[in-house]
C-alpha cells in the first residue's frame, strides 16, 4: 500500500492563495478639495501611460479613464501580482456652478490633477444698497 504524505499547513496555505484575495485599494483613489475659486482632485494613476489618459464632459458628467498594461513576458513566473491592470475609468458630477471651459489637467509622478474653476456668475459677491434720502425740512 503506497503511503500519501500530506501536509495540512500547504495545503490551507494552498487553498487561501487560490480563493483568498485581500481587497485591492481604489484603481484611481481620488483627493478632492476647494482652494480659493477652484476645486482640485488629485487623482492616483501611478504606472499609467499618460497617452491613455482621456478626459471627457457629457452634461455635467466629468469622466477620467485611464489605462495600465500588464506585464506581458513568456519567462515571467509571477510570486506577486496584485497591482491590478486594464482600463479604469472615474466620474464626477459637476455642479451648475463650474467654469466647464476653463477645467485644467496636469498628470506628474503618476497623479492627475484636475484644477476646476467657479464660473464668475457663481462667485460670491457683494451688492451695494443705496440710499435715496430726501432731507427737506417742512415749515408748519
């Protein structure tokens, strides 16, 4: 009778690496602040040809995709492989109030930033009141 050796901690180890996955952080993980008459999102695209990315405004759509290619060799035999890989895409809703025309994009050391301008008509501003005051004196 042929003896099988089985060693229970490889096979565990075995099982979780194939059905165990720990959760991927967000593909484009975005920071969003206003500073001054502009809102900024800095977006993580790190390892992304910047000929990928695309811009696009539909309405008040703002839609970011942006592509990272995977590794693609014969000799490769991966030990780790968790950056995730293909097209990914991000939509923001902007609001009425945003200068559409005057949206910049800069991507440097793998972060886009998108500075997006207040339209002048949703500035705040200030109105002036005047006063009309009749100083006539009145003889009785």
């Amino acid at each position: 009778m042929a003896r099988i050796n089985i060693d229970p901690f490889q096979e565990i180890e075995r099982l979780m690496n194939s059905t165990y996955r720990p959760a991927a952080p967000a593909a484009m993980a975005m920071d969003l602040y206003r500073k001054g008459d502009a809102f900024v999102a800095m977006i993580d695209l790190p390892g992304v040809d910047p000929e990928t990315i695309d811009i696009d405004i539909d309405d008040r759509t703002l839609t970011v995709r942006a592509e990272r290619k995977a590794v693609a060799d014969e000799d490769i035999k991966w030990l780790s492989h968790e950056r995730a890989t293909g097209t990914f895409a991000r939509q923001l809703t902007l609001g009425y109030g945003m200068a559409l025309d005057r949206i910049t994009a800069d991507y440097s050391d793998g972060v886009l930033t998108l500075t997006m301008p207040v339209s002048e008509e949703s500035k705040p501003r200030k109105v002036t009141v005047s006063t009309h005051s009749n100083d006539r004196v009145i003889d009785a």
